[in-house]
C-alpha cells in the first residue's frame, strides 16, 4: 500500500504531446504506474486518473465514497484557472451529489424525455444542405469547423427552443469554455445569454426543452436555469461534434468502411460504436473528489482531489477489449452509475451523428481527407478527444435544392 504521490512522478494530460498520442500515453500508464496513474490537470493542479475498466465502474458506482461535488476541492486551488468552468461547482445534475443532485436529474430526464426522434432526421437535413451550399462549390472544406459546429449547434439549438442570436452568443462561450480560456470572460457570456434564454422561454413557452426545464415542477430560479442550460450546451454540443470528426475521419482513412477492397463497407453506426468504444469524445472526465482519505487497489487517494475516469483508457483496457465493437452497452462512453449520461440523450447523440455523417456522405460521397493523417493536428486539453481541423477535398459540385 502506498500513496498516489509515490506511485510516479505526474503526468500532464494537458499537453500537446499527450494530445497527439494519448493512446501511447494509455499504454505507459497502464504499464509503469497500474490502474491509478498520479496526473496533473493543468500545471500545478493534481490529480488522479482511472485507467483500469473495472476500477472506474467501481468508483462511478459508489457516489457515497466519490461524490461528485468539488466544493471543497474548489476553494484548494485558483479561481482563474482556465479549466474551472469544466469544472468548477454548479446547482446542476453533473456537479451535485444526494438530494440536490436528484432533483436537478429528475428535471433533466423529463425536460429530455421531450425530444421527438422522428423530428430530428429532418432537422438535420433542413440544415445541412444550406451548410453545405456554403462551400460544396469550392471542393475544399475544413468539415470541423465549416459543416460539423454549425450544425450540430443549429440542431441543438432547436431542440432548446434557442434563437440564433442567443446560440451565438453561447456558441462563443462555449468554445472559449473547452478551451481553457479566462474563466470570467466565459462565465459572463455564457451566464448572460442563457439568463436571456430563460426569460424568453418564461414569456413564450413552447414545445422544446428550455421550456419543460422552465415549467418542471421542481420550480427552478433563473440562475438554477442557467447552470441546467450550461450543462446542457455543456454535453449537447462539443462531444457530439467530436464524435462525428473522430468517426468522420474512421470512415474516411480506414478501408473496412470504403469499398476500395471491393467488400461492402461498414456502415456509419459501426463506426460510430467503434468510435466510442476506442476514442470517445470526452475522453478524460466524470470526475468525483473522495471526501476522506481512501484505499483502492492498494492505494491512499487523498480526501477532496479529484479523481478523473479515463473511458478512453479504460474503454481499451487489454482486460476488457476484444476488438469487437458492434455492441457499446459495455464501454464507459456515457459513464455510468448515478451520474450517467442520461438515458434520453444517448439515442439522440447517436442518432444525430449518424444523420449528420450520412447525410455528408450521401451528398458528396467522393470526399477524401485533404492530407495525411499523421498531419492532423488534435486540440491539447485534459479531457476532449478534439481536432483542430479537418480538412477535405471532393469534385466541386452545384449547389444542392431542399
């Protein structure tokens, strides 16, 4: 038995290098340092991450030891570090523990029990060919930010009930959040434009989920609204755009989902589980801060730091993965336990991804990545799985008729 400080020096999860491998950095960590890897969040910010499956579904599990709360975390380090509002205490169903946090997950399984499926195909394809008349001419595109952001954001917007100049001010906010940029700024913006949204859906309700989250019987204050609202916008925009780039650039790099070896390809859903089985979105997160000092597999984890699940580490834990991805009930994508990703999320994130990809494909179905690989450049940060860009080229073509 030992500390989590003797275990080996702290890796840094932040930076560039982890980003551009960070399944070599799985695979070290898994080696030299066990299931529990001491790690640092941000410089000077310490932590520990879960990279053995079957130790994270213990912790995720037992929120009585691991609750999810940083309140008293909070106050150890600075208020200004650009990771705060990823991960800072907010009245919200991600950041509470025991009564609070059932209230504020009732309210949001019903606000998202709301959102017709059927309606969501032709959202996506009311949307997506202005998008792509934007540039379907030039046979060049940067899909991440030209075609994926906005109309994951679009979409999402409308299943809030949120209007496009409202969106745009969380959009910015949003960015700015997974990021890392200034911690004020992007509360401000964000606290601001989602205060607006709420007052909207109070004056004119209708039928989308801002307004079931307003009229829930839990009776939630506007400030309370708002940190509903960011977390939503929170889950609901920058891991499903993730999702479809990372399963975008499967379908476009890897043969078993062409037909250039003259076998029927895979289709998107496979890539999409494979996806979130191998490289999840979030890949570094459900974080939980034990309230006293505590032992599991064989080591002291100190009261109040926080501790942070790795899916993606723990999705490819060689005592786990099999290679065979076609069903993802198993993998930690949503997490699991009390604070899971909610059960009327999952279809519509998926669902979403597969619309969004295929409607692409279906409408420029000759599109190659624009360079190699190994030059993609992936977002430094603790805790996404994120491109900088992804570049494309395809035949110009007309512009597309709704």
């Amino acid at each position: 038995m030992s500390s989590i400080e003797l275990v080996g020096p702290r890796i840094p999860i932040y930076s560039p290098e982890f980003a551009a491998d960070p399944h070599g950095f799985y695979r070290r960590m898994r080696s030299d340092y066990g299931p529990l890897v001491p790690i640092e969040m941000w410089p000077g910010v310490p932590a520990t991450l879960v990279v053995k499956y079957g130790t994270a579904v213990r912790i995720l599990n037992d929120s009585h030891h691991f609750p999810a709360d940083p309140s008293i975390w909070q106050k150890t380090v600075p208020s200004d570090i650009p990771i705060m509002p990823m991960i800072e205490y907010r009245p919200n169903a991600i950041r509470t523990s025991g009564a609070e946090h059932t209230r504020y997950r009732s309210a949001l399984n019903d606000a998202l029990a709301g959102i017709d499926l059927n309606s969501l195909r032709t959202m996506v394809e009311n949307s997506a060919i202005p998008i792509i008349n934007t540039f379907c001419e030039d046979g060049n595109a940067d899909l991440l930010n030209q075609y994926i952001l906005p109309l994951v954001f679009s979409v999402f917007c409308e299943m809030l009930g949120c209007p496009p100049e409202i969106g745009e001010r969380v959009a910015t906010a949003s960015a700015a959040m997974f990021d890392g940029v200034d911690t004020d700024t992007v509360n401000a913006i964000m606290g601001q434009a989602l205060v607006d949204l709420t007052a909207l859906k109070r004056a004119h309700p209708a039928d989308d989920v801002t307004t079931r989250l307003v009229q829930h019987s839990t009776g939630m204050s506007d400030e309370e609204m708002v940190h509903q609202l960011v977390l939503l916008f929170a889950a609901g925009v920058e891991p499903p755009v993730n999702l479809i780039a990372n399963t975008l650039l499967l379908m476009l790099t890897d043969i078993r989902f062409t037909s250039e070896d003259n076998r029927v390809p895979l289709s998107t859903r496979t890539a999409l589980d494979e996806r979130l089985a191998t490289d999840p979105p979030m890949a570094n997160y459900c974080i939980t801060y034990p309230r006293q000092p505590i032992l599991i597999e064989d080591v002291w984890l100190p009261a109040d730091q926080p501790v942070v699940i790795s899916m993606a580490a723990c999705n490819t834990d060689p005592e786990m993965n099999t290679g065979e991805f076609l069903d993802n009930g198993w993998n930690l994508a949503f997490s699991t336990g009390d604070h899971a990703c909610p059960a009327h999320a999952r279809p519509y994130g998926i669902l979403l991804a597969q619309d969004v990809i295929d409607q692409l494909l279906d409408t420029l179905p000759e599109m190659k990545l624009a360079v190699p690989e190994n030059d993609l450049l992936w977002r430094p940060g603790p805790f996404h799985r994120a491109l900088t860009a992804f570049p494309v080229v395809f035949p110009p073509s007309p512009q597309f008729v709704l």
